[in-house]
C-alpha cells in the first residue's frame, strides 16, 4: 500500500504537495549532512585557520574520486525511477543489485588509491610547509571512508528512485548526531587534532553504511536488490556507465575545476583560502532547501517520463521554480542582515579579523547569486531525472571552466581587483551557467524515455 501511495502521488497528485512531500526530506537530510560538514568546521576552527583552510583546501580531492560514485548513483536514480513509473519493478530489482556491487568494487579501489598518493597529490598542488602537512593528513584519512560513501550514494540513489526520502533523513541524522558527539572526543580530548576530525567522520560514514544495508534489506518498500545468485549483467552494467559517465566527467571536471580554484585562491594566501572554505560553508546550509527541491525533481522527472507525462514534468518544474525562488531570497535576506555574527561564529575574531573582513565581503558577493543555484540545482534534476546527464555534465564543465577560471584569470593577471575578481566570478558564473541551462530546457530534447 505504501508503495502506491507514494508512486500515485507522484504522477497524479497536486504537484506543489509532490514536491514539498518529496523535498523536505531531502532538505533536512542536506541540512543535517552540512552540519556534519559544519561539525568539523567549527571544531577545526577552533584549533587555528591553518588547520581549516588545509580541510578546505584538499576536499576537491575527496570530492574528484568520489564523483564516480555519484555519478553512477545519478544513473541510477534515472533508470530505477523510470522503472517504477513504468511499473516494472523486477527490472528495477536486478539493476539495484547490479548498482550496489559495481559501486562497492569501485570505492575500495579508489580507497586504496587515493590513501598511498595523498602526500603527492597535496604537493602537487604546490601546498607546503602546516598546510601541506594538516592536508595530507586529513585527506589519507578521509579517502578511507570512501567505500562507506559509495554504498550509501547506492543506497541513497535507490530510496529516492521510489518517492522514499524520508528513511535516508533519518539514517543521516543519527550518523550526524554520532559525528557531532566523536569530534570533540578525537579531535581535543584523545589531542588528534585534524586526524581527530577525519577518523570521527569515518566511523559516523561506516554506521551510515551499515545502517542503510539494513534498511535495504527489511524496509525498502519497492526495490529489493538481492546477491542470492548474482551475476553481472553487462547490459544494465554498460547503460549505467553510458548514463553515470556524463554525470562522472561533470562531477569530476568540477572537481578539477575546484582544485585549480583552490591553487589560485591560496596564490592570495591562507587567510582568503580560510575566507572562501568557510563562507561556502555557510552558503552550502542555507542553499539546502532549494537544493532538496532540485533533487526532488529527479524522481518526479523519472517517474512521471516512464510514465509517459512530459506535461506533468513541465508543471513540476514551474512550480519548483516557485518555491525556490522564494526560499533562495528569504536565505539572501537572513544572511545579508547577520553577517558578521554569521562569520564570527566559526572563525575566532580577535586572532583573524582579516579572514573576518574578506569572508564578509565574499559572502555580500555570493549571496546575490544564491537564487541562481537553487535554479541550477532544479536544471539538474531534470536532465538527472530524464537520464539525459550529457546537459547536467556541459553545465557543470561550462560552469567552471568556460567562465568561472577564465574570470578569475583575467582578473588576477590583468586587473587590480585582487580577491575581489575570484568573488565577482563566482557570482556571475552562476548566472551565466543557468542562462544555458535555461536554454537547454526549452530545446525538450531532454523528454525522451531512456527506458524500453
């Protein structure tokens, strides 16, 4: 019964209660997963901006290997959503199962990998002396946790694909709680500092893991994967790559794009690098409701396709526009009217006030722009949605490299704007990118089934 409920809901029911049904959910798991993120921030924080501008200045890495695993969970979440429309729920069942192992065999590679090369990939981006040491170490660590991410972007990319947002919510917020309590435990009182906050991260990764394994095994109310006489199928193998892999080189070209953002950024020295980790952060909090609604889209998109209602789709994403918008500029509002005490609360004022000082300007910069990525989330989730991930990848890429690090280039070399021309073009960026993205929406190209 539960099972109809939801799918009903989702291709016949009143679009704006769809989407709030969907999207709150995935709000607060986003939300809880920054204050996961914001955790170790704070904490980090306290130990001195070094500290947190050498986390700030590696996670692209992190973020570089684990775009596969994103990617083929974006894959995923096209092809099953479109199943369950469709009502073809044991089709659904055998590519669950072939998602889950293809992503766990994946992760402990890359695991593998990215903890030997670490040290050289933090040299190769010209980190020396506490930055490169804080770096190296936090990334080593943090790379450990990537077979317990994988498995839950696998699980994650399941229970949205079946309208089911709510039991992820559930299992991040326990693992949150579990990270917020270790923190402070490992990072002060056992006297590990930035390891302290790597090795609670991936104990609070691995309960995810194996808390979502069970909850996929007992609870999952439409797919069921099963490895009880499991054999790859290179077929559903071969569609998962040919849909995740545009959603891979856009994960990874942003990552990319990131790390040589991070090379420019530190070129102005460790207190901008502190500045633009932190604001970011701040921004990512209050970016999670929008961004829930553009991941909402994606099993709206993939349902109501495989169900054969492109007009559905288009309704949706009307009235998803709505709501962001509104969400994204009350977010402007709050943060313009408190940002120094926003600021103050994660970087100690009186032994930085210039990370003060250049984090309140960047904020003011990027906080005009925040309703432009709550737009950009929404073109994502239907180009997700849909399956059609070569537009998702070309505004990823675009949005960086064609006009992000151009920006910045001309900026730093030909003008004397300083830090300030890295905020303008991260600002007019977004905008750009969502012009494009505008564009690649109203072409439709992007309503064809992807399913048999």
């Amino acid at each position: 019964m539960e099972r109809l409920d939801k799918r009903n809901l989702i291709l016949k029911g009143n679009l704006y209660k769809v989407i709030i049904t969907l999207a709150l959910p995935i709000m607060l798991n986003n939300f809880i997963q920054t204050l996961f993120n914001l955790a170790d921030a704070y904490y980090i924080g306290q130990l001195g901006y070094i500290e947190f501008a050498a986390t700030s200045f590696v996670w692209p890495v992190n973020f570089l290997f684990i775009s596969i695993g994103i990617g083929i969970s974006i894959a995923g979440t096209s092809i099953l959503s479109q199943y369950v429309g469709a009502e073809k729920y044991e089709e659904a069942n055998k590519v669950s199962s072939q998602l889950i192992t293809l992503t766990c065999i994946i992760s402990v590679i890359f695991a593998a990998v990215g903890y030997f090369t670490a040290p050289y990939i933090v040299r190769l981006m010209q980190a020396s002396g506490e930055l490169a040491r804080f770096g190296s170490i936090y990334l080593q660590i943090t790379f450990l946790d990537t077979p317990f991410m994988f498995f839950y972007f696998a699980f994650n990319s399941i229970m949205n694909a079946q309208g089911d947002t709510i039991k992820p919510t559930i299992l991040s917020g326990l693992c949150a709680l579990l990270n917020i309590i270790l923190d402070p435990i490992f990072i002060f009182t056992l006297n590990m500092g930035v390891a302290g906050a790597a090795i609670a991260t991936l104990i609070s990764k691995a309960a995810l893991a194996i808390l979502g394994a069970i909850i996929l095994a007992k609870y999952s109310s439409i797919i069921r994967p099963s490895i009880k006489n499991f054999k790859f199928d290179k077929e559903i193998i071969k569609q998962l790559f040919k849909i995740g892999l545009p959603s891979i080189i856009g994960q990874s070209g942003s990552s990319l794009g990131f790390l040589v953002l991070n090379s420019f950024i530190l070129s102005y020295g460790s207190i901008t690098l502190a500045a633009f980790g932190m604001v970011n952060r701040i921004t990512s909090l209050v970016m999670q409701p929008a961004m829930g609604i553009g991941s909402a889209m994606t099993a709206i998109v993939g349902q109501n396709l495989g169900n054969s209602q492109p007009e559905r789709v288009k309704e949706a994403f009307r009235k998803s526009m709505s709501l962001s918008l509104f969400i994204s500029i009350t977010g402007i509002i709050l943060l313009l009217a408190f940002d120094r005490e926003i600021i103050k609360f994660f970087i100690e004022a009186e032994d930085n006030p210039e990370v003060i000082s250049q984090g309140i300007t960047y904020l003011k910069y990027i906080a005009y722009s925040m309703p432009l990525m709550g737009i950009f989330s929404i073109f994502q989730g239907v180009f997700q949605g849909s399956g059609h991930t070569k537009y998702s990848m070309a505004m990823e890429i675009g949005r960086l490299w064609v006009v992000r690090i151009p920006m910045i280039l001309i900026f730093k070399y030909l003008t004397t704007a300083g830090e300030t021309g890295i905020w303008f073009s991260m600002s007019f960026s977004n905008l750009l990118v969502c012009l494009y993205g505008y564009w690649l929406y109203r072409r439709n190209k992007w309503q064809a089934r992807i399913i048999g």
